[in-house]
C-alpha cells in the first residue's frame, strides 16, 4: 500500500465516524473498486482512490431522465439541492479539462449574463473549456475556451493533453457524453437525481446501455432532493 492510500483511506474513515453517511465498502485493497452495498450508501471516497485520469459525465437529471426542459430550462433543478452539499466541490477540484455542446454553452451565456448584463457573460470555470457546435458561436472575453466541431477524438487527445493528471468532464448535453461513449472513451457516469419527474425534456443519455456496462460504485444522498449515483463504465 502506498502512504498516499493511507492518508486516502484515513481520511476516509474520519469521514465514515463523522457520520457523514458515506462508508467505504471494498473489503479488500483500497485500490480495488468498491462495491455498492444493497441498502448501504458508499463513496466518495472511491473516486478519490484512484489517481488515473478519467473523462466523467457529471450532470444533474429528473427522476424520468432529463437534465433540462425542452426550452432548455434548468428552473426546476434549484429548488431540489445545494450544489456544494454534494460531491460538487471534491470533483470540481479535479478537473482539468471541460467539454459541453452548444446549447449548454449557450445557456450558461444566458444566465451568466443576467446578473450584471452590462459587464456581460462571466465564464465560470477556469479550466479549459472545449464547446461543439457547427456554428460560430460568440467568445467570453478572457475565458480559455476552444469551438470545435465532428469527431470527438481528437479533440478528446487535446483535452487529455491539457488536463495532465486530472480529469476531463464532460458537462453535457447528453448526445455528446454518448459520442465520448460510442468512441470508447467515456469512464463513468456521476448522475445527481433529482425528486422531480418533467415529463419531456432534453435527454440524459440517449444510448442504451444493458447490463453488464455500467458498474454502480456509489450512492450519496443529498438532502430530500436528490441522491448522487456513480458509475464506472466497464
Ligand atoms: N441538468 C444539468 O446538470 C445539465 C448539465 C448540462 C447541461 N444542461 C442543460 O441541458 C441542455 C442540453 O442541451 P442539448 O441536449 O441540446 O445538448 P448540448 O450538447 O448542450 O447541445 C447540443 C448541440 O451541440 C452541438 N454539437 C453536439 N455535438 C457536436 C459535435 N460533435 N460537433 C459539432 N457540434 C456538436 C450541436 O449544435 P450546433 O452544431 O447547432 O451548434 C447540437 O445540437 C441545455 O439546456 C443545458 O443547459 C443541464
């Protein structure tokens, strides 16, 4: 065992005995995956154990599948949890590239801007981003940002290049998690359910995925309002 996994797992057990309600649940070395306990909650400590770089598709959806409205309406997600009483902070930390499709971007610019529309958009992340569109889209003045188009591949290759050690995430919308899946290069879902149910909407994930794909490896629950599912594509 490395003294990085000790300080790993300490930490995780602290975390476990402050009653946090997440509990490390591989029996064996800490650097085995952990399994999903029936009935149990785990992680977020599993994520954390491994130090390879992954591409995740992090993203907040309704309880019948959709992460936005049909006109692109994230209203309805707010009211339903504090981003930084779930795992946002800790995944965040670790990214080191970001990728999302127009609408996305588009909607960020949007809202972005409503708070001081003078000054315009302010870019919220400040890791380099990549956004897909085969339109010209307008810049954010002093943001690290890349418009790419097609193939997924290459484009995966730079961000992977950029992000060093960390992570690549892959904000959404979900067509474009599932092309980084069809090129093989997709390693896990983070999927926040929210108790809401919308009825039509944009899609989490138009693919399908049937069993064994995709391997549940932690469950965290976020208040009334949603519950945190990870899983790591296999
Ligand atoms: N619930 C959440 O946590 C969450 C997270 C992320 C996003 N969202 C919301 O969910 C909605 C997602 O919208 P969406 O489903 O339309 O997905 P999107 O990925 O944001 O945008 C899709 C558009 O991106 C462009 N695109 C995608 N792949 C491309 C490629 N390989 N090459 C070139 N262009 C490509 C295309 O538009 P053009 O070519 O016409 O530009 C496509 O129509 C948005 O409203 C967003 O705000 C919610």
């Amino acid at each position: 065992m490395r003294p990085s996994d000790y300080i790993h797992l300490t930490l995780c057990m602290v975390e476990f005995f402050q009653g946090t309600g997440t509990l490390w649940s591989s029996e064996a070395a800490p650097d085995a995956a952990p399994r999903a306990v029936e009935g149990q909650s785990v992680g977020p400590c599993d994520g954390r154990a491994d130090r390879t770089m992954k591409t995740q598709y992090y993203t907040a959806t309704s309880l019948d599948g959709f992460i936005a409205t049909e006109d692109d309406s994230l209203d309805w997600l707010f009211p339903l949890g504090d981003p930084n009483s779930s795992g946002y902070p800790e995944f965040i930390a670790d990214v080191g590239a970001l990728a999302m499709g127009s609408t996305t971007y588009e909607w960020i610019l949007r809202n972005a801007a409503k708070d001081s529309p003078e000054a315009g958009p302010v870019w919220p992340y400040t890791q380099p981003a990549w956004v897909f569109s085969s339109r010209e889209l307008p810049a954010v003045e002093g943001a690290n940002i890349r418009f790419v188009n097609g193939d997924v591949r290459p484009v995966h290759a730079e961000m992977q290049a950029a992000a060093g050690s960390k992570n690549i995430w892959i904000v959404g919308g979900g067509d474009l998690a599932g092309q980084f899946y069809d090129a093989g290069l997709l390693d896990e879902l983070i999927i926040q359910i929210g108790s809401a149910t919308l009825g039509k909407g944009k899609p989490l994930f138009p693919r399908r995925l049937l069993h064994p794909v995709l391997r549940l490896v932690s469950v965290r629950q976020i208040g009334a309002g949603m519950v945190e599912l990870r899983y790591v594509i296999i």
